[in-house]
C-alpha cells in the first residue's frame, strides 16, 4: 500500500468561507506567534523550544482572554499547523531547508485536518464545525477513505481540496526500452532516440498581460479595494502560468514513464543555477526540478526505475562515439565535431546518449562516473 494525495477544486457557501477565512487566520496567527517564542527562547535564554513546550504554550493561548477566539476553530489544525513548523525545524537542523518563515497575510493559506475533525460519508466531505458538505467537483474516485485532508486557498481566492488516500499502485508492463533525458530551454528535453519535446514558454505567452496589469497595480492606492482587485488579476495571470506548465509537466512525464522501463536523467542543482542572472527567468519558467520530482514518483508506482547521474558528469563535452572528452563547450555551439573521431555531434543528442551510457552503467555496476581529476 502506498499514499497519493488527490486534489480537487471546491467552491464553499458563504457560511463556510466565513469558517475558512477564520481558520485560515487562526492557523497563521498560531504558526506566527509560536514562531516568535521559539526564536525568542533561543536567543535571549538559550533555550530550545519542541513540540511538546509548543503544544503547551498553545494551550495557555487558548486560555488567555486576548487569544480566545483560537477556539473558534478546530483545534486539530492548529496542532497540525505545529507538527509542521516542527518537521521545518528538523529540515533547518539536518541542513535541507532554510530557517522557518513567517506566514504571509496575501499568500496562500492552507489548514490541514485528520480523520476527528471531518467526515467523509457516501461521497461527502464534512468539516467540523461545518453543517453543509463541501461543493467540491470530483473528477475521479477516491481510491479509499481518506486519512487526512488539506484545505487550501490560493492567491487568486480558488479553494482546494487535498485527500491523502491509501492505494496499490499498478506496476505497467515490463518493455525493453530505456531512455536518456537531456533537459534544456530551447527544447524542455532531449532523449538518446533524438526525440525533442519543445519547450512551450508558458510565461512568455502571458508576458504582455502580466507587464500590464502588474503596471495597473501598482498604480493603485495602498490599502484601497481597487488594489485588491488588482493584485486579484494579477494573481489570476499566475496561476494561469503555473497550471498550464503543470498540466504539461504531468502529461509529458507520464509519457516518459510509460513507454519506458529504465530512465536516466541528470541531477542537477536547480537552486545553483538559478544564480545566473540572464537564465534565471527561463530556468524557472521550464521547471526542471519539478519534472524530475514527478517521473521519480510516476516512475516508483509504475514499478520503473529511474537513474540520476552525477551532475559533473561531462554529457555536453564527452563524444558519445569514442568517449573523447572534448573540453568546455559554450552554450552558443549547438554542433561540434569529434577532434579523435571526426564524428559531428548535435549537441543534445550527443549529451542525452551519454546520460543514457552513465545511467545504464550506474545501474548494471555502480560505477562512479565522475570524471578523474
């Protein structure tokens, strides 16, 4: 049995955005005070502050006159909302994520609740404190009943669902392919049989609309509803962006998992390369990392197997005929030719046919394939 969060759009009554506007403040006022008592503790006395001294300092909030109204809401995505500013904290102290952040007032708001404070009956979701069941516009079965749910809003006010379910995933048929993925901007990705998956620039197609209404916001007042309808459009135009690129990123890598047993990809370091100034915007947009992170899961519940090669793995430089390490090459040169064999090279092909050779290495040997220095 595995997990699989399934994700829905919902639109609430009136009475339930009142109740969903009030959680959503809760659960931020909570995460942002307790925030500040654990830095606070830290600094000024030294003292490291769990979850167990967090629960409890909760507890006396709810019980003073000023915070009173945390008991409006379900307690249970409060304490929620604690178990994830813990898991931030063991991220900091492990070294895989910065140091926690406050919640922002504008950005997206999500409240998460278990089994005791919903109900999910004959196709119905009940929150607690809630007597209507969420509209929510099922595009497919849930799988199994679910253990736990996210609620969440968006910056441009659409409300989801999310419902963590227990499901046996299908492993695919066995085939004898494998495949070498080159990703790039000109073309999302390459593959080692030469097929070339454009790159479709979602946000270069709404650049102009965006410049434009991000022109008209700023020329609003401070504070005035115009200018939270404003940042509402906005906010509209990214959410465009971002779904469209989702919905591409989903359809080409389910492609790739499907036809192919073994797959072998780059690792590559996206937060690094984003320091370059002139291909930060497009690096962003194409959305490597996600696409990488998405054949890793299709890939494990299809019961393929994917490989990711050293990242100083020369793939550009090493012909692909020969194995002659040519040296660097710049980005501009899309064609070269083999100096040892004379073999002409394009430059993605060559390179996704050396992850493929890397990959399949790796896998059949565990070679370190790490140039030698």
């Amino acid at each position: 049995m595995a997990k699989r969060a399934y994700k829905y759009r919902f639109y609430p009554t009136p009475e339930q955005e009142v109740l969903l506007a009030r959680t959503f403040g809760c659960v931020r006022f909570v995460y942002n005070t307790v925030l500040r008592y654990r830095t606070d503790a830290f600094f000024e006395r030294q003292e490291k502050i769990g979850y167990t001294e967090a629960s409890a300092y909760l507890t006396a909030m709810k019980k003073t006159e000023d915070t009173a109204f945390l008991n409006e809401v379900s307690s249970v995505s409060l304490q929620q909302c604690l178990r994830h500013q813990q898991s931030a904290f063991r991220n900091f102290f492990a070294g895989r994520a910065r140091y926690p952040s406050f919640k922002k007032k504008r950005g997206r708001q999500s409240a998460e609740f278990t089994r005791s404070a919903f109900q999910y009956r004959d196709g119905r979701l009940f929150l607690a404190k809630c007597r209507e069941p969420l509209n929510i516009r099922w595009s497919r079965d849930l799988p199994s009943e679910p253990t736990s749910i996210n609620i969440s809003m968006d910056t441009a006010g659409r409300y989801f669902v999310s419902c963590l379910c227990e499901f046996d995933p299908e492993a695919l048929p066995t085939t004898p392919k494998t495949v070498g993925i080159d990703l790039g901007l000109k073309d999302l990705f390459v593959t080692s049989d030469g097929h070339r998956i454009g790159n479709p620039r979602h946000l270069a197609k709404y650049a102009a609309k965006l410049a434009r209404d991000q022109r008209r916001l700023s020329r609003k007042q401070l504070g005035s509803s115009n200018r939270a309808k404003a940042r509402k459009k906005v906010a509209r135009i990214h959410a465009k962006i971002s779904d469209c690129r989702m919905d591409y990123l989903h359809k080409v890598s389910r492609q790739i998992v499907h036809e192919n047993q073994v797959i072998c990809v780059e690792s590559l370091k996206v937060k690094n390369l984003l320091r370059n100034p002139h291909l930060a915007k497009a690096i962003s947009d194409v959305g490597w990392g996600e696409f990488v992170r998405q054949l890793a899961y299709k890939a494990e519940w299809a019961g393929r197997t994917l490989v990711a090669i050293d990242r100083w793995f020369p793939s550009t430089q090493r012909c692909s005929a020969c194995g002659h390490v040519a040296g660097r090459i710049p980005l501009s040169v899309r064609n070269w030719v083999c100096q040892a064999c004379s073999t002409e090279h394009d430059r993605d092909e060559n390179a996704a046919l050396n992850i493929k050779a890397a990959g399949l290495a790796v896998l059949a040997l565990g070679e370190d394939v790490r140039p030698a220095t």
